[in-house]
C-alpha cells in the first residue's frame, strides 16, 4: 500500500564523473600532440608561414589532420586574380534564378555563375579549394596518406610558399579559428 503513494521504489544511477577544467586540457593535450610531438609542431610553425597545421575534430565523423590557408577576397575581381594566381581554372555554371542558385551548394555565393573548385591539383598536390562569402579556403593534406600530414606534405607545401609569397596581404591567420589550429593566436609559443 505504501507503494501506491511512493512509487516504485527508483534504482541509484551510478554518478558520472564531470571532468574538471584541469582534466579537460590535459585530454586536450594528449588528443593535440597524440600523432606529432610538440617538436615537429614547433618546427612546423617554424618553417610554414601561408599555411597552418590543423588537428582533426575528434567530434566531427570524418575529419582530419590538414594544412590550411584562408585567403581574403572581397570582389569578383579578387577572387578571380587569386584563383589565377595559385592555378585554379573557375568553371562557369549556367545561368539560374537567385532561389536556386543560393540553394545549389556548388555554386559561389555571390558569384552565382561561378562553380566551387572543389578537390583539385594544387602546385602538384592533392588540395581542396572553397570559397566562401569574402575568402578562399585552400586545405592539403598528404598524398598517401589522406587523413595525416606528413613532413613530406610540410617539404611540399614549402615549396608552395615560396611561390605564392607575395600573397601574404590576402592571408587570414587564422584559417580556422579555434584550437585545433597550430597559429599564433592559439600557441604564441611555437611563433616566438
């Protein structure tokens, strides 16, 4: 009869462990430098300048490892003497009504008419090329190896740099603004 007032009588769920703000960064750490050592990240800040080492989201089914580089564009104009530039061809599309074209995701937003680059040859390398709204996202990782960055990716992408150099006006540091990115606004003390 007491049970008709109480209720069934509830089980104890086990308490979950919260891990403390310490325990957080230290997890961090560990997933951060778990495929390279702080060492070769240093050196990789080091020696790459255009383009940033970013750490795959473990939270995102997919990611991973790759070299960044965001470009600023603000006109057609812009964008189509960059893409000239680091040898991206832009595909024309055919002509559409704005409600479908905003909807197609391989078209460039404002530039209805121009195609997405999309994956591509890059100097060379395997690369993929987006556009957003008012920059050029160029992310490569290695060939053999799609998912890591190896220091034969760091040697190549090198190479790239110093021909692309004369583009450090249009860079925006950081590429991808959080800390999975190896930047000066996240790690300043690989960049002293």
């Amino acid at each position: 009869m007491w049970r008709l007032f109480f209720g069934p009588k509830e089980k104890k769920r086990p308490k979950r462990h919260v891990p403390t703000k310490e325990e957080q960064e230290e997890m961090w750490f560990r997933y951060f430098y778990e495929t390279h050592p702080r060492l070769e990240l240093k050196e990789w800040a080091r020696r790459l300048h255009i383009f940033r080492f970013c750490r795959a989201n473990s939270e995102q089914t997919g990611d991973r490892d790759r070299l960044m580089a965001a470009f600023r564009v603000s006109t057609r104009e812009e964008l189509e003497t960059l893409c000239t530039r680091l040898g991206i061809q832009l595909q024309k599309m055919p002509e559409t009504d704005a409600e479908s074209a905003a909807a197609d995701r391989f078209r460039i937003q404002p530039y209805n008419d121009l195609r997405q680059p999309g994956h591509l040859k890059l100097f060379g390398l395997p690369a993929h090329v987006w556009v957003r709204s008012t920059r050029l996202i160029v992310t490569i990782s290695d060939a053999d190896k799609p998912s890591d960055v190896t220091s034969r990716t760091i040697k190549a992408v090198e190479a790239i740099e110093a021909q692309i150099g004369d583009l450090v006006a249009q860079i925006v540091d950081p590429p991808l603004n959080d800390k999975h990115c190896l930047c000066p606004k996240f790690y300043p003390e690989y960049f002293e």
